[in-house]
C-alpha cells in the first residue's frame, strides 16, 4: 500500500501546468481544423438560399414609394440600330466601346473653343456611334457644343442588362404598319411651317418637350433635362417633367373623361397592382402623336421600384388603325443626381416671332423678284 505522495514543488507544478494547456490546445486546433470541413458538409446539404426580392417602402398611404428624383438619359437609343438586327443586348466589348467614346466626347466638347473660328462639326472618335438625333440637329443643337449636352453617359440596363434599344420588339423597331395607315412623320416634322406660330412645333413654342419626355410613353429626348420628380398623394401621381417644365397628371382609381377634349399628355388613369403602378392613358391630342397614332391611341405603363436606385417603366402601345397588335418597351430610371429646377423657356422667346418674320422677308423678296421678272419680259408691263 503506497502512502501519500508528497506536496509537488514548483517546478513540478509549472511542468504539469504545461502539460495540461499542451493536451487542451491540441484538442482545440483539432476540433477547429475539422469545423469548416462539418460546416461545409451541412452547406451542400442545405438548399441554396435566392435572394430576397427587393420590398419597396411604403409611403405614408401605405403605396409602394415612387418618390424622388429621376432621369432617364442613356446611351441606348429609342429605336435599335441596324447593324445590330436581332440583338437585344450589347457585349461587353460593345458597351466599352460606347461608354469610352461618350467619355472622349464629353472631354473634347469642354475643350477651349476659338469665338472667331468657323462652324464646324464637332470631333468625335473615328469609330463613335453618333446618334440619329445627334446628326439630325447638325451635331451640335444648332450651335450648342458638347459641353452644353447631357444625353447620357452609360448604356441603358434592364435588371442588369445592357441593352441595344429600348424599344423590345424582335428587332427593336415599331412593328409593320397596317396597310392604309398613314406613314410616320419624320423626325423634326413641321420644320418648313412658317405660316403661323400655331404651325411651329411644341417644343419650339415652350408648351411641350420636343423629343417624349412627358409621354406617354416617355422617352429620353438625347439631348439634356431628362430629368423627372414623382409625387404621391392618396387619390393621383403627379410626374413633374424637367423639359419643359410639364407636369403629368395621374389620377387614381379613376375612370377616363368622356367629353371628348384631349389635354396635352392625354387623359392618364392609374391604379396600384401590388408593388407596380400601372398607368392607362388616352385621349391623347393630335399634335402630340406618337409615331402618327392619337386618335385611337392607348398607351399603358407600369412603373415599379425594383432597388434603392432602380425605377422599372415598362410601356405598352395600342392602336388598332395603325398596328395589328401592342408593342411596346422597357427601361429603367436612375436616380438623378441632384434637384430639378426651373427651365425657364416660355413661348414669349425671341426666336418665334424672328423666324416668322424672317419667313415674311424671304416672302416678300420672292413676290418682288418676280414682279421684276415679269415686267422685264417680252410683253410684260412697261418701267
């Protein structure tokens, strides 16, 4: 029978001490070592876990909130190009491409320029996309440079997407025309009106946006101001328009006049589905076609916060006089960086009545010289 052992000194103490924490780590690190092969093992056997859809945040009426800032500039164009057929989206190679050149466009339009040097068009990349609207106003707005134009910078996407119109026909363009229908007008229709001012465009009299900022549908106009602010209320959505200062009215749960005037931007109803706010307009006046359609022109669209800085409009058009079916778009709002302020253009501007009286003058000089001609040939009235 053994005794009891004696008292350990302090080195033994310190010898054990080390003993236990060495068999403890040991322990520890591999418990650690085998956690992210067990975690991993759980992880393959646990379903993946989707992202959750993005929940807009409620006003103060219990709606899904649309408010803010929004601009809807980009690089896409309404209607696709040709070279790019059946292709919805660019490659990644193509919108490099398009966002570097606008990048070198708006560094050489804020270049120093010679007050005393002749018109010219501006500079741009050998290989720039230039705009149909672009070339159709000379380049330059009639003498605005590239640091005047805010068009846009980036290729427009759609959940991610970048897209080559946005316009989402097969090919990007309106469908066929119903045979009997009356031909588009072309773009910048009215150019050559100089009988009255009720001749020149709306855009050129301040009433209404030239290009389709207001709408509907609503379109960038590829040039500046594409800019929007949306209020909610319990019973309507106003859309303040930056260009030219419109303001659309949305009235909801609501049912459309029927006394036959057609108010600028039409006749919009709206009401709530879920999340998304659809917008029926008609009643759209003539002089606000849209590709020749008004009379019997139906336009709905559906707008739906979809992220923090995602606003998703999507428009669909109706006429059967003019289509055999709807078609329609997509396209998606950015958040605007800044407020919108004034555009201070009224139809009191001095370009109206120069270009009537310019008309006039060419009138006048025209009849003059044909008097002239006429009196100086053979049998014509004598000096």
């Amino acid at each position: 029978m053994r005794g009891p052992r004696a008292p350990l000194d302090i080195w033994e103490f310190f010898a054990l001490q080390r003993a236990v924490i060495a068999a403890f780590g040991s322990i520890l690190l591999a418990s650690v070592a085998a956690a992210p092969i067990s975690a991993a093992a759980a992880d393959a056997k646990a379903p993946a876990k989707a992202a959750a859809p993005y929940k807009a945040p409620r006003n103060a009426f219990g709606q899904p909130d649309l408010t803010g800032y929004w601009s809807n500039a980009t690089l896409t164009p309404m209607t696709r190009r040709p070279q790019f057929k059946d292709q919805l989206n660019y490659t990644p190679e193509q919108v490099k491409e398009m966002e570097s050149n606008a990048a070198a466009e708006v560094e050489e339009g804020n270049e120093d320029t010679d007050p005393n040097a002749p018109a010219e068009a501006p500079k741009r990349p050998a290989n720039a996309n230039v705009r149909p609207e672009f070339a159709a106003a000379g380049g330059d707005v009639g003498g605005y440079n590239r640091g005047w134009l805010d068009p846009g910078s980036h290729v427009m996407r759609v959940n991610g997407e970048p897209r080559t119109s946005l316009i989402t026909t097969p090919n990007g363009q309106p469908p066929p025309r119903k045979a009997g229908a009356p031909p588009a007008p072309r773009f910048g229709g009215g150019m050559g009106a100089f009988d009255s001012y009720e001749t020149r465009s709306l855009g050129e009299r301040c009433i209404m946006s030239f290009g389709r900022n207001a709408g509907p549908p609503m379109f960038p106009n590829g040039f500046y101001n594409n800019n929007y602010q949306i209020f909610q209320t319990a019973d309507s959505v106003l859309i303040e328009v930056e260009m030219i200062h419109d303001l659309r009215q949305v009235r909801l749960n609501s049912k459309h006049r029927t006394d036959g005037v057609r108010p600028y931007m039409g006749d919009s109803i709206g009401w709530w589905d879920g999340d998304t706010l659809v917008v029926e307009t008609t009643n759209i006046p003539q002089n606000q076609q849209f590709m020749g359609a008004w009379k019997d022109l139906k336009v709905t669209e559906k707008f739906t916060r979809v992220g923090k800085n995602r606003l998703h409009y999507a428009f669909t058009v109706e006429d059967p006089s003019i289509w055999d079916a709807p078609w329609g778009g997509e396209y998606e709002f950015s958040p605007m960086n800044g407020i919108i302020y004034e555009y201070a253009c009224h139809e009191g501007n001095y370009a109206l009545p120069g270009i009537l009286a310019g008309a006039r003058a060419e009138e006048a000089q025209k009849a003059a010289e044909a008097a002239k001609a006429k009196s100086s040939a053979p049998g014509g009235a004598t000096q």
